[in-house]
C-alpha cells in the first residue's frame, strides 16, 4: 500500500493517518486522463497490491470524513482479474463485478453510504494486481 497526491492530501484510515508521497509522473498522467473521462477532480491515490488471490480487502466503506459527504472514486485495476464485490447495507443484496487489467470503476453519489465492498481472497490461481483509486480529500473542518 502507498499514498501518493498534493502536499496537506492527508489520509487517515484504520487509525493510522497517511502523508502523501509526491506525485510520481506515470501515476500523475493517468490522474489527469481520469479527471478529463470522469469530469472529477482527484489530488490523491491509493496504490494496493495483491500478489495473489490470498490477499484481499475486507467489507468496507470509503466514507472517511476528508473524503466528504458523497466521495466520487475512480479505481483502476491493472493485472490479474479479481472479483469486485458490493453488498447493500439494508437489503442484503450482493452485486459481483468482475475487473479486469484497465478496467476503470467509478464509484460516486450515495454509493459509500448504501453499500459496502471488498476484493475477497480466492483459491482459484490468479496473478498479480495493481489497485489505484484516485479520490479527493477535502481538509477537515
């Protein structure tokens, strides 16, 4: 995991607040061709590894406060394909999306607020996968 994006683009999840790298290049144009597609503006990404299908991310929310009350995300996956799992929080109902290498998932309006996802492990042989997903994070009041 690695937190990259302007300088004050703090992060702060899981009790452990995270301090932006600067800007890499390959990770700053690929902001600016999300921000021209999306028509919304990031000034941070999270970079996720998974080496396998042994590592995951459990059921959660991106709805830590610097992110704003209807947090927009991009999310790009790169590498192996993974199951992209949301669950509605009152109802049950699960939905799977399958991301493959470049698939692009934008995530906004009352999405972090009704639903909750995860990338759960699986047995099945699969090779390595880059998460980025670009958001905003707005100063705290």
């Amino acid at each position: 995991m690695c937190w990259y994006g302007d300088p004050g683009a703090t992060y702060r999840y899981s009790g452990v607040s995270h301090q932006p790298s600067p800007w890499h290049e390959v990770l700053a144009d690929l902001r600016t061709r999300i921000e021209a597609f999306s028509g919304h503006v990031f000034n941070a990404v999270l970079c996720n590894r998974y080496r396998s299908g042994r590592d995951s991310m459990g059921w959660h929310a991106d709805d830590e406060p610097e992110l704003g009350e209807r947090p927009f995300i991009a999310s790009l996956s790169l590498g192996a394909e993974r199951l992209f799992r949301i669950r509605h929080r009152g109802t049950g109902r699960t939905l799977d999306v399958p991301l493959r290498d470049g698939d692009l998932l934008l995530m906004g309006g009352e999405l972090q607020s009704h639903w909750r996802h995860c990338v759960p492990r699986t047995a099945r042989p699969c090779g390595e996968r880059i998460n980025l997903t670009f958001r905003r994070v707005v100063p705290r009041s």
